[in-house]
C-alpha cells in the first residue's frame, strides 16, 4: 500500500542548521571504549591510574593518554591524596559531565 507524503506549497530553503559541534564532540570522545569506560568507573568516586588499567586490561600508559583527551575536554580531573602522594587519582566532573549529557540529549531528543 504507497504512503502519501505531504506536499509542502512552500519549501524552507533558510532553515536554522543546529549548532551540534558540542554534542559531536562528546560523543567522539565517548565512542572509545576504554574512556567510556573510564567515565563510567569514575562514576563511582577517584581512582588511580594503577587501578583503571588493571580494570579494564590496559596498560598504564595506554590510561594515561585516555585520561589526558578526557582532562582536556574537563569531564575529568586529577589530584593527589594526602595519604598518598605516590599515585595521580581521577575523579569525575559531574557538572561537565551533565552538561556534555545535556548536548547529547539536545541533539536525540
């Protein structure tokens, strides 16, 4: 059975583009699997980067430079414990991390 599809009497030649450069963006930075993943462990409070590769069986350096594209972007940050100054320790940035939520939702909605 065809489908009838409207006519427009008037085509929209000076449609708004959307400005999704930011949702683009966190989802390319998202669509790696090992810093999804990150994002989503940190989730649950710091890290270290000893901890993260043993998690998801990569190796130190391999985290380190996921975590650097993820520090850039601000969905993350780095700090030191008092108690020990020996390893870098990951938490997550909710507010950068709603807000880049809040682009993607924007653009599925």
């Amino acid at each position: 059975m065809p489908v009838e599809l409207p006519v427009l009497q008037d085509l929209r030649m000076s449609l708004p583009a959307p400005d999704v450069g930011d949702a683009v963006a966190a989802a390319a930075l998202l669509s790696d699997p090992t810093r999804a993943s990150i994002v989503r462990m940190l989730r649950d409070g710091p890290v270290c980067v000893c901890e993260l590769a043993a998690a998801l069986d990569v190796r130190q350096n391999n985290v380190s430079n996921h975590l650097t594209r993820l520090r850039d972007a601000g969905l993350v940050r780095a700090s030191r414990i008092r108690a020990d100054t020996r390893r870098m320790y990951y938490e997550r940035d909710d507010a950068a991390c709603r807000r880049a939520l809040d682009t993607l939702h924007e653009v599925l909605e």
